[in-house]
C-alpha cells in the first residue's frame, strides 16, 4: 500500500514542469474563454513603453499588453471594463497547480479605454493596446512568487449596461517575472 502511495506521489511529481507551457523562456498566451468569443485573439504580446520584448517581464517598469484580436461583432465597442487576476505556480511533490494570488480588488473594474488609444475597438481586425504600470502589484508579486511563474487572466467585459456586463474575451498569460525594482512588503501595500 505505502509502496502504491509512494510511486503516486512520484508519478505526480514526474509530470510537473517547473516552467509549463515553455514559460522558461517565453510569454505563452491563449484565449481562456468559451467558443465563439466576441474578440478572438489572433496573436498577443508584452512590450516595454519602447516597444522592445524583454524576457522575463520587469513589472518595476510600464509594460504594454498588446492584443491583435478579430472584433466578430458588426459594430464598435468603446465602453468596455475589465478584471484581471494573478495565480502563481507550485510544482513538487505534492503536483502541481495554479494557486490564486491576492490583488486586493485593485484589478477590478479597470476601463481599459483609459490605458491606451485603442477605444472604440472597431469591427473586424483590429489591435488593443494597454499600457499600465503594475510596480505597486510587482512588490507583492515579487514577495510572494519568488521565481516561480505566474498567469496573469483578463477578462474584457462590455460595459454599456453596466449592471450587465458581457465578456468579450479571456485571455491567459503565463510568464515570468524579474525581481528587479523596489518592492514593497505585501502589508505596505495594503495600508496604501
Ligand atoms: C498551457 O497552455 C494551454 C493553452 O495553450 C492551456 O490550455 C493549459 O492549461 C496550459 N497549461 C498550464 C499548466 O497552465
Ligand atoms: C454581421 O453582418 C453579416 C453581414 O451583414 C451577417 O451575416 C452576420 O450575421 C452579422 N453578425 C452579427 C453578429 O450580427
């Protein structure tokens, strides 16, 4: 019986990757919501503001979410919010997961017109762009997930009715992050 345990345990850990979906060396990114998503993401990518790709992400400094997306809908969007959340990965010997960081609501409820020219996302082909600096979240990141990546998911709502709002798109992105930067202890942030 011990012996059974012992090669689950084993076996468990033999799947883990320390770094999934190739996130050693690259961002990886995919589209997290249903079928038929309003926005299909064609291809993504995480700039500096000089539009360079660094690997890992230095979140000390403002990053650029680029999306190329299809808007499937014959009409334009320019009212639109989104939530965001962090998760860290754990591998070892007891498998491996996805465990939900805490942002303490300041992911909530973002109008991503704000952070970029992209508003109103027209029909058809079209790119959105979001610029934003998460340095104050990198502090509890970096004390929290040491080397260890992290998947950062967005889900971008249409906020016309606000009181009912519509997900236009999910999407995932697993990456790495470098703990360059000054960083804040999680309990600083939270007296902000
Ligand atoms: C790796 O990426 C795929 C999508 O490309 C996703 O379905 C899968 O859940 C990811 N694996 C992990 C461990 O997150
Ligand atoms: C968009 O317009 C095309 C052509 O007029 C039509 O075939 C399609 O059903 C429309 N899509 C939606 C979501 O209304």
């Amino acid at each position: 019986m011990l012996i059974i345990v012992l090669f689950v345990l084993f076996a468990s850990t033999f799947a883990c990757e320390d770094f999934p979906n190739g996130t050693a060396t690259a961002v990886h990114t995919f589209q997290c919501n249903g079928p038929n998503p309003t926005f299909e993401l064609v291809s993504a990518k995480i700039m500096d503001s000089e539009g360079h790709q660094n690997y890992p992400i230095d979140l000390s400094k403002p990053i650029v979410f680029h999306y190329d997306i299809i808007n499937h809908a014959n009409h334009s969007f320019d009212n639109l919010r989104s939530d965001s959340e962090f998760d860290e990965w754990f591998s070892g010997w007891l498998g491996c997961y996805w465990l939900p960081l805490p942002t303490f609501g300041v992911l909530d409820n973002t109008n991503p017109c704000e952070l970029g020219n992209s508003c109103p996302v027209k029909s058809g082909p079209t790119v959105i762009e979001t610029h934003v600096d998460l340095s104050q979240i990198a502090a509890v990141l970096n004390a929290i997930t040491s080397h260890h990546p992290t998947q950062f998911t967005v889900h971008l709502k249409d906020n016309t009715n606000p009181n009912q709002q519509v997900e236009l798109a999910c999407v995932s992105w697993q990456m790495q992050f470098t703990k360059d930067g000054k960083y804040l202890t999680a309990a600083k942030l939270l007296k902000h």
